[in-house]
C-alpha cells in the first residue's frame, strides 16, 4: 500500500509532500484532545521516501512556533529558557 502525504498550509489549499514509508512499528500512545481530554491513539512512525520537507513546510511550521512564542507571557518564556 501506498502513502502519500499532503499538509495544510493555507486554508482549503493542499500541499501534496510526498511519499510516506514505514519508519517504525506503530504503537498506542495518550494525548490530549481538542476538548483537553485524555484519549488513546494510534501512532504510524512514517518517513518521506525520498529528499526532505518542502521550503514552504518548513517556514509555516517555522511561523506556527514563532507565533506560538509570542503568545507567551515574559515569565513562561524565561522558564521555557532556563
């Protein structure tokens, strides 16, 4: 079977990234949900079959965390530091 992989970048828009392998066994792990509760998941470790992650990729995950910083208030930015 085949995987490919596409990402969200921009509302309604897809970016195809390519073909997914195995890259581990999949295993049950916990998280939280959107409503913050604990729900069990299933984890598929995957890898690009070939090159790396698009340009595009990696400058809106790149946003994403700067924005997710400037959220943060000054004292739980120093803590996230130290």
């Amino acid at each position: 079977m085949q995987v490919h992989y596409f990402e969200v970048l921009k509302e309604h828009e897809y970016t195809y990234i390519g073909e997914m392998l195995k890259a581990g066994e999949p295993y049950i792990a916990q998280q939280l949900d959107v409503s913050n509760q604990w729900r069990q998941v299933y984890i598929f470790p995957l890898r690009l079959k070939q090159g790396g992650l698009p340009v595009e990729m990696i400058n809106h995950h790149e946003s994403d965390k700067l924005s997710a910083l400037k959220r943060l208030s000054d004292k739980r930015l120093v803590a996230r530091i130290q």
